[in-house]
C-alpha cells in the first residue's frame, strides 16, 4: 500500500494506473476506521485491480462545529486497518491540499435533499457533493463504493453521477452491524459505556417495526418508533442522561426518498431515523418492502 497525502503524487499513481488498463474502485470515508468501512473495502478489491481508499475528515459537510471537533481521528491505526485489507492506495490529503482556496460551489438535488437529513444539516449534502466529486476527478474510479447506513446519501450521490453524466457505476453496500445490532460508526465511540449499552435498542425498535408493519398503517408505525424510543429511559427508569432523543424517523419510498402515507404507494420502502443520545447522534435504517 502507498500511501500519498499530495494531489501531484495522486495524479501520477492513477495516471500509471490507467496505463495499464487497470480498473480502480473508489471508497472516500473520514477515517476512524471500523468493520463497516472494511467490508466497502472488501467488495472494491474483489470488484476491481487498484483500490483507492480516501481519509479525509470534510469540513465542509459539517453543520455543527463542534461534530466536526470531536469527529475521532485515528489515523495511523486506520492506516494499519487498509493495508491488512489490501488497500493499494490510501489518499489521506490536508485541508489545504483538498481545498486550497474557499469553496463557493453549491449543489442542488432537488426533493430528495428536502427531507430527513436536509432540512436538519443544512449545507450538508453540497458539502458531501463537493467533497465526492473532487475525488472522484482525481481518482477517476470505475466503481465507487457508498454504504446504505448513509441512505440518503446514496442517492444523492447518484443524482450526482447523473448530473456529471458520468459513468463512474456506484455500488450500494449493506449496513455492518455490531453483534448486539447497532449500526457500527466511527461517533459510536464518543458514546459513555451505560449509552453504548442501550443504544441497539435503536436497532431492536426498528426490527420490531418492521414486523409490526404486516398489519399497521405507516403513520401509526412512524409515532409508535418515535414514541417507544422517546419513552425508552423512563419505561426502563434510566437517568435523564440516557434520554433518546429521536430527531426524525421517516419511512420513504426507496428512490424517491419521498415519504409514504400507505405501504402500497411504492415498490420499495426503507424507514430512517435519527436519534440523539449522550450528545451523540446516531442513524441507522431498515427496509420494509422491496
Ligand atoms: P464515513 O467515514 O462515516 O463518512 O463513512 C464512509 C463510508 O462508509 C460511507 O459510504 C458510509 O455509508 C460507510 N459506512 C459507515 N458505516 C457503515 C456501516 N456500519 N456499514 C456499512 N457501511 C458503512
């Protein structure tokens, strides 16, 4: 594994590459490295003959200053993590090389940026653009590789593709999860030991919902979520300090991202939610049909 922090030796290694007629696969994260993360990398180096794996904590995607403070850097570990996997190149760039002079491009996706993460981190997904596209006009990928814990995102990222009339294929990979069923992420460390532990209870509330789907109407479904998670530390007599606190929980149609009011009115639906707990906020999703 290389690894290359400038855009002039990113430039040379993937223009070597394209030489030899080699396939690249793209993974961009912003490090803290978990299974999650590997499992991306995994399918790019079965997928491809060059893997590209960016670290890159992008501060333009945050909308809380002090989210992107405590965002955890584990660099060097990371590093250990993409080389066990086999990693060819990571891409570990300083704010400066990304970015040297301020960013004035916005982006604009139109209906699926209106809803669940949108609204709440305004700024967030043209940040995500911006970021994404710059990466891959570096690295030139023929596949690049997202996970679906990040629902929105993908599509965003493919209206992307589709508005740089690009052919770059994205690979939607499924959600990792810790043997207790919460959503493995790199802000699940900032968690205190009594939050880590009830935290798949976000996960269990969520498979409870999609049984519970059989026979309940989708609005009922969404207060029922809302309100078993709003509830959970008095029902279970916790402290305050262990409140979730969900931010939204909404069930859409799977391309759209629109939200539903009856199961019949997609093929294919998801449920995402947003919580906050111990100052942490976590987000994790299901499918329902399709
Ligand atoms: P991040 O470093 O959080 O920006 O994530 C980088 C990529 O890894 C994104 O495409 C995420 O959706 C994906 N990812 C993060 N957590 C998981 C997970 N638990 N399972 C699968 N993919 C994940």
């Amino acid at each position: 594994m290389i690894t290359i922090t400038t855009i002039a030796e990113l430039d040379s290694a993937i223009n070597e590459t394209k030489k030899n007629n080699k396939s690249i696969g793209l993974v961009p994260t912003m490090g803290a490295l978990h299974e999650g993360h590997l499992s991306l990398v995994n399918r790019a180096r079965k997928e491809n003959d060059v893997v590209v794996v960016s670290v890159f904590v992008n501060p333009i995607q945050f909308n809380n200053k002090e989210d992107l403070e405590k965002y955890p850097r584990t660099l060097e570990k990371d590093l250990a993590m993409l080389e066990a996997a086999g990693t060819d190149i990571a891409f570990t760039p300083s704010v400066e090389e990304m970015y040297p002079e301020p960013v004035t491009t916005v982006y604009h996706f139109g209906a699926i940026e209106q809803v669940m993460e949108g609204p709440r981190r305004p700024g967030h997904f043209s940040g995500v653009a911006v970021v994404v596209r710059r990466l891959f006009e570096l690295t030139k990928p023929d596949r690049s590789y997202f996970g679906e814990k990040d629902f929105q995102q993908i599509a965003v990222i493919r209206e992307l593709l589709r508005q740089m009339n690009s052919n770059i294929e994205m690979v939607p990979c499924p959600i990792v999860r810790a043997n207790d069923g919460l959503a493995l992420s790199s802000r699940n460390m900032r968690l205190s030991p009594e939050a880590r532990n009830i935290a798949p209870a976000i996960y269990a509330t969520l498979m409870q919902a999609v049984e519970m789907s059989q026979y309940e109407d989708v609005d009922d479904l969404k207060l029922w979520v809302l309100d078993t998670l709003a509830s959970f530390h008095e029902v279970n007599s916790l402290p305050e300090g262990l409140r979730f606190e969900p931010e939204y929980f909404e069930i859409v149609d799977d391309t759209t991202l629109q939200p539903i009011d009856n199961w019949d009115e997609a093929s294919g639906s998801v449920g995402c939610i947003a919580v906050w707990l111990d100052g942490v906020r976590l987000i994790d999703m299901v499918r329902f049909r399709g």
